[in-house]
C-alpha cells in the first residue's frame, strides 16, 4: 500500500476539532469570509475530551466573583508561575463564551429566579452529554468551514520561517493531504499515553485524559522548533479507583472530605486545598502506610446518592454500573481514591505552546489554543472555547497582511516517501503495542511514575533520556499493515517527542514547585528567590535548549522578541 498527495488550500487551518478548534472556526465563520479547513483525526460528533460529556462548566464567573478573582485562584494554585495576561484574558471572556453555547443549545442548569446553577465559586452546572454534538452542529452551520473527519494531521509545512500548513493522512484512503493555508490554528489538545497507565491490558485506555490526544500538536511545534513551556507541571487526576471516574463531583457536589484507612480527615494536614496538594497528600498517606485513601460518603442522603448516579452517567456510566453492579452505593461505601498517571495538558496545568497574548506561537503563521497551549492552568471547557475565539480574533487580523505560499512540491514528496516508508514491506522486530509499552515503562520508572510515587531525580532522568532516546530509534523503523496502525506509529513517535521535552524541562526545575506533579527528589523545597519564572524549551539541531523566562502581569501584552 502507498499513499498519494492530494493538495487543498485554504485560508485558515484548524488543526484538530475539539473544544477550541470548533469554538474558533464558528467565530471566524461569524466574523468574516474567511475559508476554514478543520481537520479532525476522529469525527468532528464525538471527538476530544469532550467525546463521553461533561457535567459542569468549571470555569464561570459566578455572582459575586470577577475575572480578577478568577486570576487570584489560579495563580495561587499554581503556586505563582502563571501568564497572568493569558489567564485575565480568557478570565474575561468565560461567561460571554457560556451564553454563546447556551444560543447554541447547551442545556444549562438555572435556579427559580432565572440564575445558572452554581457549584461552589467557579463551577456551572450543565447536562452536558451532547455538548459535542452541539458543537460539532454549529460547525455544520458555519459558513465557509469544511470539516475534514478522520484525518491525522503529522507535521507543520514550514517555508520561508512561516507556518504555512500542514501533512496529515487519510484514515480511509491512501491520501497524504497537503494542505496550504495562510494561518494555521493548532487546536490538538494535550497528551495522554505517555506513562503506564493504572490499568493493564483491555482496560488500559480507561484513563483520566482523552487517550486519542496523543500530543500530536505539542509533538508538530517541536519539531519545527517552536517554544514550548512548562512541560514539568505534569497533570496527575485525582480519581475513583479503578474506574477512573472523577471525584470532583463527589468532593465538590456534596462536599466528602477525603479520609485514610484509619477514617482520619488528611488533606488539611498537608497545607491548602490545592488541585496538587489532593494528589500529594494522598500519595503521602499510601507511602507511610495509612491507605488506602476514600472519599467519605457513606451517611449521604438517598437524594444526593440519586444525584451521584445521575451526575456519573452524564460523564463517567462506568461509576454508576460499578455501584449498581456491587449492590452497594456511595451512601454504604465510601469511594476508594488513587492517583492516574501524569499527562501533559494546557487546560489543566501550565504545559504547551509558549504563546502572546494573541495565542501566536513563536513560529509565525501559527496560533494555539486550548489544552495545547501553555502557561495558563485551570482553563477547562469554557476557558478553551475563551482562547479558540481569542486565537481567531487574531487569526482574522494576521490575514489582512498575510500572502499565501505555495507548499513545495520537493518537500511534499520528500513527506510523501517518510509515510510510505512505514507503509513498505521491510520487516519491523517491534510491534507498535511493544514499542508503546516501553516507552511507558520508562516513563513510569524513570520520570516520575506512579510506580515510583512520581518522584524523580537526576540520575534517573538521565536513563529516561538515554531510553527514550532508543525507543525513538526503534519506533522509526515500525512497520503499518494499514491506515489505522499507520496512525498509531505516528501517534507513538509523537509522544515520544514529547517524552524528551518533559524528561528536559523535568530537569531544568531545580527545585518542587508542584507536589507530585513535579517532585524533585534531588530539590525536595520549593525555591522562590531562583525559580518563580517560566522554564520553556526549544528543540534546535537535534537537541533540546533550555531558555528562561520572566513572569507576564495581568495588564501586559506580551509579544515574542527573541
Ligand atoms: C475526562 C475529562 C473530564 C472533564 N470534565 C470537565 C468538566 O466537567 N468541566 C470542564 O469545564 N472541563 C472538563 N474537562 C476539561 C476540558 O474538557 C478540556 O480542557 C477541554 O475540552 C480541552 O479542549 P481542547 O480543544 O484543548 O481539546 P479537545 O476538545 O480534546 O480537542 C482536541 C481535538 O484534536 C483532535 N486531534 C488530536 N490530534 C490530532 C491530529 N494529529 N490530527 C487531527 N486532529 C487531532 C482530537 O481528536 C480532538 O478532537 C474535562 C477533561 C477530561 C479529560
């Protein structure tokens, strides 16, 4: 089987059809004749993190609070490393975003007197089960913008120190897509897979993140040498054990504090309320033997178990059928916690692209938004749809001076023979599950894994690097019978990529910011007077350089100088 080039233009590309890419494409559909191409390696109905649905908006300006307010919470969750002009900006635009959604159909919860619900000071309440089809809806709707479902967009086409498109495979035909755009918007998400996961063999993909978010975009920018920040600011989920279901419906909906095996109330014995400090003091209560570690439920009333089974079948059915399936609810039974493995994820934590307050990368002709971009933490849902829109506001003004270049037909060719090569009839001694499994294995036991209460030190990560660094040398030599496996080597070797930028930026961190997200054994305290900055990375010549970088204020517009 080979593969053949089918050329397309266009004026904007949105690289992956998720929350923030669709959000993007309908406002530049509304703002402008602008032609968009998505390209969405799934289907554009149930794709990203929002496939399954969820049950809140977590980021909403709720009576009584402001954006400055919203500021306040993250970068104090973040421990002060924050952008703040990227956080304020998409602060700004949290409930403009969520009315547009509701035009949209989004079923948001409202009280007697016409209020949204709200859960604590920062949360909506939605039915959001089909908030992706309503998304994927007003795509359809949109003027101008043609959805291209599964297909796997590889790599940038970079000319002349611009961004001026993307390679990507049809998962259907023996299509290589070259796509010529005047500005592309990287919208991929971030990146699940990169550690052994809680679970083995079938249940694997029963992850906290997305498991098709492989870090394509992350893996893209590094490659054609764009700056990358904050990859050591890992996102471990808190969640119900086995089911991997969210807890913050349990800790938050009816306020159960987390207990050890003993019964004894932990978290406050650990500092704060933090999103790392749940994570940590759990891990800690395991490691001195006082697990395992619940959510105190057992006592709650008969409504509150009835909204519990409600409120999982809407995201997480699997929690709902396990109590069902056990004959005992959370009202008997407390629910069991452990920590997922680590991912990268903008939305969350700090990870991603290095972006001006515009969401323009480092590398011109190119904006990212949502999971994929860095240094804002605690975006969510409404956050992505907040920097989708601000990315094509931007977008819209790039193109009134921009001019559009041609892909170079040597170059496409020369893309054209790297995918067939894996499509060729050499023999491979590794399957892609092996290869996978390797890698994760590294991951785990040398950066910072569960296995390894994710603590890591410095000779540890200089043995994931030497070993990554095979297993890239091995995965590039993989071999696919189809498109689908086609698909899984690149989604491999994109983590891989990323892999070595975190195994860096791990390193670079000469101190703990973030208990469990980043523990550093060799620099167990946190260090204000040398490491409250930005650790960002550029991958040039095959290697990985690390810059530094000053905090941003709120009322800053930062613009990329050197
Ligand atoms: C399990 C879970 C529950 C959550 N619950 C909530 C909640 O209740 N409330 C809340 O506010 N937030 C919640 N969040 C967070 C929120 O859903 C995410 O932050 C947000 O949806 C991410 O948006 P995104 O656009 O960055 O990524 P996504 O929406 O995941 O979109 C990324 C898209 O890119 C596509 N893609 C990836 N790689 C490629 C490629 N190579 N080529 C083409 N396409 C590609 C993917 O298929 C996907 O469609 C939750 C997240 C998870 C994982």
């Amino acid at each position: 089987m080979e593969l053949i080039i089918k050329n397309l233009e266009t004026d904007v590309l949105i690289v992956g059809g998720g929350t923030a890419g669709c959000f993007a494409a309908i406002t530049i559909a509304e703002n402008s004749k602008a032609k968009v191409i998505i390209a969405e390696k799934a289907n554009l109905k149930r794709s990203g993190c929002l496939a399954a649905g969820v049950n809140a908006l977590n980021a909403y300006i709720v009576k009584g609070q402001t954006p400055e307010t919203y500021l306040n919470y993250v970068r104090n969750d973040a421990e002060g490393v924050i952008r703040e002009d990227l956080v304020y900006t998409i602060s700004q635009r949290l409930n403009a975003v969520t009315e547009k959604m509701e035009t949209l159909g989004l079923v948001i919860l409202k009280d007697e007197s016409g209020e949204y619900v709200s859960r604590g000071n920062r949360n909506i309440k939605i039915n959001g089960e089909n908030i992706k089809p309503i998304l994927a809806e007003g795509v359809r709707k949109s003027q101008n913008v043609t959805v291209l479902n599964r297909v796997n967009i590889i790599d940038y086409i970079v000319q002349e120190g611009k961004v001026i498109g993307a390679y990507g495979f049809s998962l259907d035909q023996n299509i290589l897509y070259v796509i010529g755009a005047k500005a592309v918007i990287c919208t991929t998400g971030g990146a699940a897979g990169l550690y052994k996961p809680n679970n083995p063999g079938f249940s694997k993909h029963k992850m906290w993140y997305s498991p098709f978010n492989t870090g394509a975009g992350y893996a893209m920018g590094i490659r054609a040498g764009a700056e990358m920040t904050t990859f050591e600011m890992r996102f471990i989920a808190l969640r119900s054990k086995d089911t991997i279901a969210p807890t913050g419906t349990i800790a938050q909906g009816i306020g159960a504090q987390q207990i050890n095996g003993l019964g004894e109330e932990y978290e406050k014995n650990y500092g704060a309320g933090k999103t790392s400090l749940r994570m940590y003091s759990t891990v800690m209560e395991n490691k001195v033997g006082r697990g395992p570690c619940y959510l105190k439920t057992v006592g709650i009333s008969a409504e509150q178990e009835g909204d519990l089974y409600k409120a999982y079948l809407n995201m997480a059915p699997a929690q709902t059928l396990r109590w069902l399936e056990n004959g005992n609810g959370p009202a008997a039974e407390n629910v069991e916690i452990e920590g997922t493995e680590p991912y990268i994820v903008g939305g969350h934590t700090g990870s991603g692209y290095w972006v001006d307050t515009k969401r323009g990368t480092t590398l011109k002709g190119l904006y990212a938004a949502g999971d994929v971009a860095g240094g804002s933490p605690q975006k969510y849902v409404t956050g992505c749809f907040a920097e989708g829109e601000i990315a094509a506001f931007s977008v819209l003004a790039y193109l009134q001076g921009a001019t559009k270049l041609v892909p170079d037909i040597e170059e496409s060719k020369k893309k054209l023979a790297e995918v067939n090569q894996y499509l060729s009839s050499r023999v491979s001694f590794y399957t892609v599950e092996e290869v996978e499994e390797a890698m994760q294995k590294i991951m785990d036991e040398y950066a910072g894994g569960i296995s390894s209460g994710y603590t890591y030190n410095s000779r540890k990560l200089q043995e994931a690097k030497k070993r990554i660094i095979e297993v890239l040398d091995i995965s590039q030599k993989l071999v696919a019978e189809d498109l689908h496996q086609l698909m899984l080597i690149y989604e491999v070797i994109d983590r891989l990529y990323v892999c070595q930028t975190l195994i860096a930026h791990l390193e670079a961190r000469q101190e703990t910011r973030w208990h469990s997200f980043q523990e550093n054994a060799d620099y167990p305290n946190r260090d204000d007077e040398n490491w409250l900055k930005f650790v960002n990375s550029r991958f040039e010549a095959g290697k990985i350089k690390m810059v530094m970088r000053d905090l941003i204020k709120k009322d800053d517009i930062y613009e990329h100088k050197d």
